[in-house]
C-alpha cells in the first residue's frame, strides 16, 4: 500500500539551544487510513502534526505526501486541510459561505463553489443547513461543518486536532463514530491527534503513543492495547495493573499461583522475575476454590452495564472489572480469581 504520509528522520527545535520538541522520529501513514498520534501534553504530538500541515517547519529530516517532499512547501502548497478544535467558523457568514471560503480564495467560480459546498454538507448529514448561521448550531453541527470546510477542498491528507475535546460525552461517541465512518467511506488518509486513548481505539487503523518527543510504541489498536511494550504504553493505553512475577526455566511464566494463559508467554529467555501488565477486565471471578487464586472482596461498586472489584490477595490488592453478574460478590466474600486469554502482557523481562 503507497504511504499518504512519511515521516523521515523529522526532529524539531524551536531555538538554537532549545530542547528538541521532535526527536529523530520516523513513521508512515498508508493511503487511505487513519491514523492517531496519542500522548500526554507536551509529548510532541501536535507539534508533528503541524509539520505535516506546514505550519511549522522541521529542523531536520523530510516530509513526504503521495511520494513527494513537501518538507520546505508551505501550507498553502501542500493539499492539507486542517480541522481545529475550535472548529473555527466565521460567525458573520452563513454555514454555505464558511464552507465554500477556502474554495472561493483559491478562485474558484462562485456558482460551483456554492455546488461543491452543498454536497460537502451532504456528505456529513447537514445538507439543506446551508443559510443558517453558525450560532444556530449545535456544537456536533458545527464541528460537521469543519469538516465539511475541510473536504470541500479535496486535500491529499485530512488532519484533524483534538476535534472532539470541545464536545460533551454522547457527542464524541457520536462523531467519532461518523469521523470513522467517513474516512472508511470517501477512503481518506488521516492523522488525527487525541490524548483520550478509548478515542484513539475507536477510531483507528494505526496507533503511534508518543513520549518527550519520541514514539514510545506503533501498531494497530490491538497491538497497543493486547500487547504494549513498555509501562508507560500500558498505563497511557488504558487502566492496567503492574505486577511483579516469575519467569521459569521452560519459559513459562507464574503470577503467584497462576500461569500466564499460553499465548502471553513470551519468548524463550532466562528465567528470574519479570513485571505483567494486567487490564482489569482480564480476571474471572469465580466461587471459593473454583481458580487457583483465592481473594476477598473488600469493595463492590454496581455501575450498570459493569461491576468494578476491590479484591485482596496473596499478589496484592487487584482493581477488578466484571460484566453484570448473575450473583454479585459482596464485601468480605471470598472468592477465587484466574486470567483471561486476553489483557495480559509480559512488560520486563
């Protein structure tokens, strides 16, 4: 697959003497996929997507869009449309003139500017909203209006900042919903910037976890959430658990009286203690004696759809997540705990 977007050997300092914001990274995003910077403040994230709009310039390295070195073009030269989190409309204009704008700069006739914009809003559910005022919007309508602001202009690459952080929750489960659904439908190459990592699951095909301006891990959803790297990707990729345990001679590893399920054993290596990362929804929970594992229970918090356990143990206090339960654990019960084939990974060896 050709890649949309290729980053070589980028690194950014904005002083002579200053820190290094961007620190020799490399990635690629394929053409017609999404992928997420995902990080902490400061980590390096925004400021490599500005690279990639042209709004900063790199101290070092190349920038390629569609196979070709954009690295010294300016933002105007590179067929990249941005979307703010701001969303950043004009509130003097009518919700057809904000998204026909960028067209009508770049001269293009005002009747098919007008034509183009109409079916922008089309394609992002808004068609017919055309002579209303952005302060009459909702604010998921007028992030859908920045969208279609952006696509209106045909760009090689979308590129969208923290887009959803303005909005309440039901909201942002909505579009990133219709965010997915159109990359998937019109096949956009996208780099999208989040620091909400069940954001960054839902939305896409590519993960990059960046940390003080390096990428601390790459791959798919799966991949960073199954099978993070480090303890920094465990705890940045969700809710995990970091214990201490053994690995053996036969490469089996031992959580106190559990084994690891087999396909979390990691490589053959030499035996000692190794550090597990373990999600909360990877235990079961089951009776006295049913598993290995024996605990009391010493919280239970009802959540709806979910259980959520404060469960003591011989390997120390474990934060465990149940779907809804036939029989609900109580306070001071004893109950017996094994692992999932899922949610469990060897971090240290």
């Amino acid at each position: 697959m050709k890649n949309g977007i290729e980053f070589k050997g980028i690194t950014k300092r904005y002083t002579d003497q200053g820190q290094l914001a961007v620190k020799g990274i490399d990635f690629c995003v394929p053409q017609g996929t999404l992928t997420t910077l995902l990080g902490p403040s400061g980590c390096g994230k925004t400021t490599t997507l500005r690279m990639i709009a042209g709004l900063e310039s790199p101290s070092s390295g190349a920038i390629l869009i569609d196979g070709v070195d954009v690295t010294t073009l300016s933002a105007a030269q590179r067929n990249v449309s941005l979307v703010f989190q701001s969303y950043a409309l004009f509130p003097h204009m009518t919700i057809l003139d904000n998204v026909r704008y960028g067209l009508t700069v770049a001269g293009v006739g005002r009747d098919e500017a007008a034509r183009r914009a109409e079916a922008a809003l089309a394609t992002v559910g808004l068609g017919g909203f055309g002579a209303r005022w952005p302060g009459e919007l909702s604010g998921g309508q007028q992030q859908r209006v920045a969208l279609a602001r952006a696509l209106v202009l045909e760009p090689a690459v979308l590129l969208f900042d923290e887009p959803l952080s303005n909005l309440d929750a039901r909201l942002r489960r909505q579009m990133r919903d219709e965010i997915r659904a159109l990359q998937q439908r019109l096949k956009l190459t996208v780099a999208y910037v989040t620091h909400d990592q069940s954001e960054a699951l839902a939305v896409s095909d590519q993960i990059i976890v960046m940390r003080d301006g390096m990428i601390a891990q790459a791959g798919t959803p799966a991949d960073l959430y199954e099978r993070p790297n480090s303890e920094f990707v465990a705890g940045f990729m969700g809710e995990a658990l970091l214990l201490p345990a053994q690995a053996r001679s036969d490469s089996s590893v031992w959580l106190g009286p559990l084994a690891l399920p087999a396909r979390r054993q990691p490589a053959p290596g030499a035996p000692g203690p190794v550090k597990v990362a373990v999600r909360p929804e990877a235990w079961q929970v089951g009776d006295r004696g049913e598993h290995p594992l024996a605990g009391t229970v010493v919280k239970s918090t009802y959540l709806g759809g979910i259980y959520e356990y404060t469960i003591d143990t011989e390997i120390g206090e474990l934060f465990v997540v149940c779907p809804r339960m036939a029989r609900p654990r109580a306070p001071a019960e004893t109950i017996s705990l094994s692992l999932h084939e899922t949610g469990v990974s060897v971090l240290i060896a």
